[in-house]
C-alpha cells in the first residue's frame, strides 16, 4: 500500500467568498465562510479546532485539509520609541520582517511583500540580498496578525485595540506582487475594519503598477519613493527600475491624482552629499510643481558599510524650507526604530 501527502492548504488569505467555497466543498453552507473568516481575522485564532462555533465534525474535517497558515516568532527588537520588529519564519524556511509602530493616537504596521528583492536599491540592504520570491496573501495577512497579536501581548494596543494603519513599505516591491497584495488590501479592508484611507501602498516607482492601482478607484494612499528629482542620480540610486523615467513616474502619478481624487505622497531619503544640496531640492520642487502631492523626508539611518551617510541636519532643514516656499506640501518623517535596523531588510541580514 503506497502512501501519499495531502498538501495542506493554507485557510488565511482567503476571502469570505472563498472560504464559502471551502465550506460547500466540505458539505456545508456558504455561511460557514463568514464565521471562518470571523476567527481567521478578527478573533486571530491559529488552530481550524479553536473555531468554537462550527460543528466539531466539520472542523475535523477541515483540519485534515486545510490548517490557518500562521507564521513563527523567530526573533523580536524594539527601540526606545517601542517600534518594534519581528523576524517571522514561513513554512519554507524563509524569513519575513515586519514592523510594529506604535503611537498615541494609532498603530501602524509596516509589512513585507516579498523576501528580498530584484530592484536592488543602492541604499537598501534588502536589495543588495537579491530577489527570494514573492509573499503569498496569506504571509502578508499573517504579518498584521502577529504585529497585532505581539503589540496586544505587551500592552501596546488597549484591550480590544487594533492595528489601524498598514503601510505596504517593508521588503520587496509590493506593485511587482499585485494580486496578493490586493488581495490583502481587501482582506484589511473588509475583514479586519482597517479603513481603506489608512493603507499605504509604497512603490519604488514601477509605472504600469500605478496605473493599474489607480484603475481600481480605492482610496488608499499611494506613495512614490522618488530619492531624486534628478535623472542620472535616480539612475544610480535605483538601477532596478532604470526603465522608467523620473518624467514618466510623474505622469503616473498625476493619472493617479485625477483618477482617484487622492493625493499622492512622494518619499525622499536625504543621503548626505548624494541628494540633499539646496539645488536637489529647487529641483524637486520644479519637478512636482502643481501636482497634488504631499513630501516625506526621511534623513537617512546611518548603516556600517552602506557606504552612506546621514545628512546634517543644517541641510535637512535647507532642504525642507525650500519646498516649503515653493508651496509643497512637506513634512520630515519621525525616525522610528533607531537601534533595531528599521531601515529595510537589516533584521533579516543579521539573523541570516
Ligand atoms: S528600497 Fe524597496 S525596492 Fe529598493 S531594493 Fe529595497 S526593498 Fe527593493
């Protein structure tokens, strides 16, 4: 008698229709599907037999087929501002970071949507580790679960709080991993009552993305992670996506604007004496001229051997008063997680 393997299959990263579907294959009705999707999400069980109100039959069923798909803790870090980062395993061994953030008046997470990645971003350590493969729905999902879960865990989140910001700004190119990470924008939105206005999409400027993202009419952010307004710098900074001009990733975005009546946000990480003199940022200032959008800068977090340095603060503050007065919106973003590699990819390199 020969023996086989019945791959399990994962129930998270399900939508409430699917796990309809699963439920009829199993004998049962549709409805099921919403009190799955009640524990897979918003109750954030981790075993199909905690789901106390399916019949016990349909649940040993279910769990000879399908099992939740939550990841593992393998390591956690906090800062002194309590942004915290874990290192979660997936069942193929690769790692996933993610990064709790919180303040006083929300929680944010910030979620990885591929272990590492092709773009390969001069300053990015996630870059330099190449491309792994793209996250499934279900990663993406469980990261906001385990960040939630953590955070509720350590009294970060008040009893029945919630994370209620996702930034898509962790590894990887989240517009190169579209349909899970729409789907995933879906699963926040419908099942975990995470507001659509409160989701953040980060790209490093993949322009058929955009366009496709600004053809689904939601109204979640888009953010363009620009670094430079100019040509040849862009170039060298993001070799990766070297086939789309910085004039290009603007008409993108201005499609973006008029499509979904939202404003789009521009990041710029100030490298000191690559990208933050006075004359980067007059012409940052002519290049986003008139558009409806919104500029965070970040002053680059020093890492050892990047071969990069962070900006004086004399020149972040140039550099923020001249888009000021060229009427740009402008804000210089919090440095979170000093002392825990919050930029991109570090976690993962030093447990690697
Ligand atoms: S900055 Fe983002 S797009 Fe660039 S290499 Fe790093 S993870 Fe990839």
């Amino acid at each position: 008698m020969g023996m086989f393997l019945i791959t399990m299959q994962k129930l998270l990263g399900l939508s409430v229709a699917e796990l309809g579907a699963v439920a009829v294959e199993q004998g049962e009705k549709t409805f099921r599907g919403k009190q799955i999707a009640d524990w897979l999400y918003r109750k954030g069980i981790h075993h199909v037999e905690e789901m106390g109100n399916l019949p016990a039959a349909f649940r040993t069923a279910l769990a000879t087929r399908y099992m939740v798909g939550r990841s593992t803790i393998v390591k956690a870090a906090q800062s002194r501002d309590r942004t915290f980062k874990l290192l979660l395993r997936a069942d193929d061994g690769e790692l996933i970071e993610t990064v709790g953030m919180p303040y006083t008046d929300r929680f944010s997470c910030c979620v990885s949507t591929q272990a590492g990645c092709a773009v390969n971003c001069l300053f990015c350590a996630t870059g330099a580790g190449g491309f792994k493969r793209n996250l499934t729905a279900a990663e993406i999902t469980d990261q906001v679960l385990t960040v939630g879960e953590y955070a509720s865990g350590r009294k970060m989140l008040k009893e029945g709080g919630r994370v209620s910001h996702v930034v898509f700004m962790g590894m990887g190119e989240p517009m190169l991993n579209y349909d899970a990470v729409l789907k995933t924008v879906h699963i926040l939105n419908t099942e975990m009552g995470i507001g659509m206005r409160n989701i953040t999409i980060s790209t490093i400027g993949y322009v058929p993305g955009i366009y496709r993202l600004a053809g689904e009419h939601l109204q979640l952010t888009l953010a363009v992670s620009l670094h430079t307004a100019d040509q040849e710098m862009r170039r060298k900074l993001v070799p990766g996506m070297s086939r789309y001009s910085l004039s290009e990733i603007i008409a993108a975005a201005r499609d973006y604007i008029k499509t979904t009546g939202r404003r789009v946000t521009f990041e710029y990480c100030l490298l000191k004496d690559v990208n933050d003199s006075k004359d980067d940022a007059i012409r940052l200032a002519a290049l986003l001229k008139g558009l409806n959008c919104h500029v965070n800068l970040i002053p680059y977090n020093q890492v050892e051997g990047s071969g990069f340095k962070a900006p004086e603060a004399k020149r972040v503050a140039d550099f923020f008063t001249i888009l000021e007065a060229s009427h740009i919106q402008v804000t210089q973003r919090e440095q979170r997680g000093a002392g825990i590699d919050a930029a991109c990819g570090q976690l993962r390199r030093r447990s690697a």
